[in-house]
C-alpha cells in the first residue's frame, strides 16, 4: 500500500483485514511519532506480525531551499534531496496579525498581473505562463481561510477550496493546511501564526506541498537560528 502524508487511508484499510495477509506500508516521510502510531496500529490488526513498513526518505518534490525551510522538522540526515536544483529562496513575510489579508494580497499581486485569463488544456506546461490553478494559498486557521476567501473575491479575485481547484484550473486555492495533503503546487503561500521552520505539523504540510515557490506570511517571529540561516 502506497499512502502519502496520512495514516487514514491505512487505517480503514486495517479494519477488515484478515489473520494471515502481509502489509506492506511504504510511506512518505513521516515524524517519527506517526511512525510509532503507524507500528501500533499495525501490531493491534495483524497479530501474527507479518507486515513491514518501508519508508521513502528522498524528497524529489521542491527546491532545495524550499527542502531546507521544513526539513528540520526531521533529525539530522533523515531527508534527502533527491536532485541539485537549488531554486529561489524562500520569502519571508512577517506582519501584525491584523495585517495578514493586505500582506497576502502585496505578496500575490505580482503573479496576479502574469495571469492571461485563458485556460488551454492541451497546452503544456513548458508552454504557458502562470495560472490561478499554480497557486495555493495554505492557512493555519479555519477562521482565517474564510476571512481571506471573501477578501480576495471583494477584490474579483475568484478562489475556493482545494477540492474545488481540482475542478476548476481558473481558481486560486485558499483552504486549511491540512486539505493540502497528497497535493503540490508550483506557487504556495503559507499563512499562519507560526513560520514554517516552526515545530508545528502546519509548517511541515503546508511547505512541503511547494515545487518552485514558497512565500511565508507569518505573525510571529521566527527563532533566532532559523533567522540566521
């Protein structure tokens, strides 16, 4: 069984399974305490022991600096980067807490004027530009993803969910971190309290889902080591 990010699919998986069967979990990289999780879970439904859990710790989605910006959520030497490319540093935006929809809409406006309005399914992406369905925008708090979403469509700039992205290319995702999982994007800005270097799973989830772009808006300082790096 191959599952990315999350233990529930595994765990449905787990319900009916007979004495006998072998599980194979080849998972993404996980915190070590899911790791545990995942074990005693397996331990519980497969009494006879056989199962084995491999886990895939060469990271090919993202930059190396956007690699950097949540790798050290991980021991030291547990992720590898899969190939050279060093990419664009990440961008940091710290601002109030009420200041977080206008310092949003700074960071976006550049990539917002890049957009054409059109949409060609058979173009490839060599070929065009960007486009609302590149975007992502990843918020730490429920409240906060519905305060954005109306912001952005006061100003005719049309957004939903991420489900509802998947659907409709001419959308700019705005949604809770955690219905992110099992997606990327090329452009992601990750907004919330904390910064994504911070020991917090929304940091992890939200940064890692960046293939060539990650912008952190964020109200708290960050720490002194993350800063000097």
């Amino acid at each position: 069984m191959l599952f990315d990010d999350t233990l529930r699919l595994l765990k449905e998986r787990l319900k009916n399974n007979a004495i006998g069967c072998t599980v194979i979990a080849i998972t993404g990289i996980q915190s070590p305490r899911r790791i545990l999780t995942l074990t005693a879970d397996l331990e519980k439904t497969h009494l006879d022991k056989t199962f084995e859990i491999s886990e895939l710790q060469t990271v090919l989605r993202g930059s190396k600096c956007i690699i950097d910006a949540w790798k050290g959520h991980f021991p030291d030497n547990y992720v590898h980067q899969g190939h050279n490319i060093i990419g664009n540093p990440v961008t940091w935006m710290q601002c109030a807490a009420t200041e977080i929809k206008q310092t949003l809409y700074e960071g976006l406006m550049p990539f917002l004027a890049q957009f054409d309005g059109h949409f060609n399914p058979n173009e490839k992406d060599t070929e065009r530009g960007i486009e609302p369905r590149d975007i992502a925008i990843l918020v730490d708090d429920a409240v906060i993803v519905q305060e954005l979403t109306k912001f952005l469509n006061d100003k005719w700039i049309t957004c939903g969910t991420v489900e509802e992205q998947a659907n409709d290319p001419l959308l700019i995702a705005v949604d809770h971190f955690e219905q992110s999982i099992s997606y990327e994007w090329p452009i992601v800005f990750a907004v919330g309290h904390k910064s994504v270097d911070a020991d917090d799973s929304y940091g992890l989830v939200a940064a890692s889902r960046a293939m060539a772009l990650l912008i952190n808006v964020h109200t708290e300082c960050r720490s002194a080591a993350s800063s000097a790096d």
